[in-house]
C-alpha cells in the first residue's frame, strides 16, 4: 500500500474517490456523475492501481488524501 500521498489523481479520479468514500456504490457514483457504471468501475480500477488499495483502504486514506490535497470536489465541479 502507497502511504505517502504523493499519488498523481485526475479531476475525475478525485471526484470519484470522494464519493468512494461516502460509501457510494459504482451505480450510485456512475448515476451521481452521469456517466456508465463501466466507466465508474475503470476510474476506481486506476485508482487502485495508482495506490496499490481496496475499496475499504480506499475510503479511510481518501479522507487524508483529499483534506492534504485541499480538495473539494463534487461540489465545485458543476461551477
């Protein structure tokens, strides 16, 4: 598991990673963002990638990661 958080995500990936950590499941986060569960289910695949994580690692380092990152996501992303 990388714990450094030095991790390089995408707008996408970040949005996607906060409501991973919400405890969203791949339908709710595809229905949230309008895009395919299939879509949803690669972005969360390069993330794992990217972090060497599961879903539950996942969630307890996103809130760490967006909070040191100074991101806020879903909600800024429709201005």
């Amino acid at each position: 598991m990388k714990t450094d958080l030095k991790v390089a995500l995408t707008k996408r990936e970040l949005e996607i990673l906060e409501l991973v950590m919400e405890g969203l499941s791949n339908k709710d986060i595809a229905s949230k963002l309008y895009v395919g569960v299939h879509t949803v289910k690669s972005h969360i695949n390069t993330i794992f990638n990217k972090t060497d994580m599961n879903r539950i690692q996942l969630a307890v380092w996103a809130s760490h990661y967006l909070k040191q990152q100074n991101v806020t996501t879903t909600e800024d992303s429709s201005s």
